[in-house]
C-alpha cells in the first residue's frame, strides 16, 4: 500500500456512539452488550495503534468497531421493537 492511498489524520473515534448502544443494549438484548463492549475494545485499540505508529492498523481496528457498531444498534432497534411490543400487548413481564 503506498502512503498516497492512507486517508491523512487519525481514525474516527466511535467511543460515544459505542458506549451508548452498550447501555442501551444491556436493556434490550445481551448479544448487543456483548458487540458494544468490543466495539468499544477496538476503538480503544484503533486509537493504541494509532498513536503507535500503525496507520494501517489503527483504520483496520476502526473499522471492525463500526462494523460491531452497526450491528449493536440494529441489536439495539431489534430490542426496543420487541419490548415495544411486548409492552402494547400486555405481556410485558415488568410493569405490564
């Protein structure tokens, strides 16, 4: 890969937006807590890598933690509509 092709500046940081979807998932579904927490895990390590040195590796670790993070938040959407439902139809074990 020649340097031309590496996008300049550090990698999107998705800390807020992966720490959020883990509160979020820890209410509606615990695969979304298990995907948030490593979405948080390799943005941590994105960041590592970067103030390392390793470009390459850093954007490699940025995109696997939006990639857990999309996946979080679609875990996170599945969530609220099944619990949603849950709740409009009166079967709701809590509250309900």
């Amino acid at each position: 890969m020649s340097d031309m092709s590496m996008p300049a500046g550090p990698p999107k940081d998705y800390t807020a937006l992966a720490i959020i979807g883990t509160i979020l998932s820890a209410c509606t579904s615990c695969i979304g807590l298990i995907t948030g927490i490593i979405a948080i895990v390799q943005n941590n390590k994105a960041k590592n890598l970067y103030a390392a040195g390793d470009v390459a590796g850093a954007y490699s670790a940025a995109n696997t933690a939006k990639i857990l993070l999309i996946v979080t938040w679609v875990l996170v959407v599945v969530g609220l509509i099944f619990s949603g439902g849950l709740w409009f139809s009166g079967n709701y074990p809590i509250g309900g």
